[in-house]
C-alpha cells in the first residue's frame, strides 16, 4: 500500500476515535470547569469556585488538555497547525473573562503561552491577570500572595522565552514598582533597557510607517512607557533617600526621552515640574508624606526616608531571570 494512502488511512482512524470520544473528552478532559467540578465530587468536597493552582509550565500536550480548547484544539494539533490551536485558547480565555470566571481562566492562558511563547500580548495579559485581577479578587493575604509570585513567574518566563523583547521587563518592572514598591529590582530590570546598546527606541520615524511597526515594536522600548518608567523609578529613589542626584539620573532620563521624541510635550512639562523642585526640601518632605500614605495602601513595607538604597532594598536578589543576574 502506497505511503500517502496509509497516512490517510491512519489520520482516518485517529478522527473518528476522537469524534467517537468527543463528548466524554471536551466535558472531562478539555472543560476547565467540568474537571474541576470532577475532582471535588470524586473527593466529596462541598461545591466551591474552582481555583486551579498556578502552574509553571506544561507539556505541549497537557496545555492543549487543560487549556479548554476540546476537540477543535486536538484537531488542530494533529495537523501541526500549533499556533492556531494557541489561538483558540487565547480566544477561549477572553470568553471565560467576560463570562466572569477570572479563575478559569488561568490554565488556557498558560496553554497559549506554552503553545505560543512569541505571543507578546498573551504574556502580558496573563501576568496581569493573576498579579492583578485574581488578586484583587481575593481578601486573604496568603492567597494575594500566591497569586502576585504568580504573576511575577510569569514574567520572568516571558523575558526567559524572550530575552530580545523590552515590553516583558517594563511588565516585570511594573510589578515591582506597583506591587512590591521594590524601586531597586525595578531599577535592574529597566536600565538595561533604557541605557544600554542592547535595545533600540520607538522612533516617531518607526511609529509614521504602519507596514513595518507591526513587525518590530514588541522589540523596541517605547520611550513613553520604558523610559519614563525608568524615570520614575529613579525620581521615587531621590524621594526615598533624599539624594538629590536620583532626580539628575531621572532629568537625564526623560531628556534622553525628549531627544528620542522632540514632539513630545509631556516629557517638556514633566522636566520643567522637575527642575523647578530641585533641592526645595520642602517639596521633598511633601512628596515622602504621599509616598508614605501610598505604601500604605498597597500594603508594602513602610520606608525610614532618608536611608541609602542599599538599606531601603537589600542586596540579593535582582528580581531578573537567573541567566541575566551575573550582568549587573
């Protein structure tokens, strides 16, 4: 028998075992909900949320599985067609947010991810699904907790799977600076970006061409959100110690921002605030009393101001990938 008709024969075979176990497969196996559901009766626990616990990473096969596509996935998969099954599970993540079941959602989000690791939005959404949504879902601080390191995971995998991409450090930074209120391990993961040769800059002339931006600026830092990130970064470690040249790093920050962009008139009016409160203690001691009342409302660690970095934020861990800690 000829090779390409016994291919056929087989595929054959495998679709209509697969149509025959459909039912059974998508409400068991492929059906996030109904599995949870599965496993709280075979355990005789009373009927609660199901809240999966977050994964590191899986198996091709046992993202797709858990990921909630059923059989179009498994369909899908068998015909190579692996970023299209990605897809689906990226779509079927958007339905169970707007169904409401934010806890749902976490395993076909990691099956995109494992699936599709390119997938710069999917990362994104994902770590700012557990770091925020689900935590803010919850009122248990263990449970706040679980679920920010799980979010912070998820992005230090995203610079893993792509290091050359700047959008997943500004992510990685942004948690430090906003949920953990660590502006040191927010400082490391940015100032590769922003001022090293490692990464280029969004340009106005990158931004006026719609054929090539597609391509590209998941690989660019965009000076309006990277850089000025960097710069608050460094503005916050000025209020902290009380070290009037964090605020110069940050001046020279946004002017680099401004050389990038000259049309830009936000960059202009934050450095003309900036300079006008350089070495005005008493603008200082205001901005420590917001910042003070802001920690306090994110439960973060209360800061003694007026202490050297090192002492605000401990040496140790960089808050990077394990790969990149020896570069800093």
């Amino acid at each position: 028998m000829h090779a390409r008709h016994r291919s056929a024969i087989i595929l054959g075979v495998m679709a209509l075992a697969l149509f025959v176990v459909r039912w059974p497969l998508d409400n068991n196996m492929c059906n996030p909900k109904s599995w949870g559901e599965s496993v709280q009766t075979k355990h005789r626990t009373v009927w609660k949320s199901w809240r999966p616990a977050p994964t590191e990473g899986t198996g091709v096969f046992t993202a797709i599985f858990r990921g909630g596509g059923g059989t179009p996935a498994i369909f899908a998969m068998l015909g190579g067609q692996r970023y299209l099954v990605a897809n689906i599970m990226w779509d079927y993540s958007d339905t169970l947010f707007h169904q409401g079941k934010l806890y749902d959602m976490v395993y076909p989000m990691e099956s995109t991810v494992t699936l599709n690791p390119s997938l710069t939005d999917a990362w994104s959404t994902y770590g700012w699904h557990l770091a925020w949504n689900i935590y803010s879902f919850t009122d248990d601080p263990i449970e706040k907790k679980r679920w920010q390191d799980a979010g912070r995971n998820v992005y230090i995998r995203a610079i893993t799977a792509n290091p050359k991409k700047p959008p997943h450090r500004f992510d990685l930074a942004w948690l430090y600076m906003q949920r953990e209120g660590n502006y040191r391990k927010a400082l490391n993961v940015l100032l590769p970006v922003v001022e090293s040769d490692r990464f280029k800059p969004l340009t106005p002339a990158v931004k006026s061409d719609p054929t090539n931006l597609d391509a590209i600026q998941d690989r660019l830092w965009d000076p309006q959100r990277v850089g000025h990130a960097l710069a608050i970064v460094y503005t916050k470690l000025g209020i902290f110690t009380g070290d009037w040249s964090y605020f110069e790093k940050a001046l020279a920050v946004y002017q680099k921002c401004l050389q990038i962009d000259p049309a830009e008139k936000n960059t202009r009016g934050i450095i003309s605030r900036l300079r006008s409160h350089l070495h005005d203690q008493q603008w200082l001691a205001e901005q420590q009393q917001t910042e003070a009342k802001v920690r306090a409302n994110f439960g973060q660690t209360p800061i003694q101001f007026g202490a050297k970095m090192e002492t605000l934020f401990p040496d140790g861990d960089t808050g990077l990938p394990d790969e990149e800690d020896s570069a800093l």
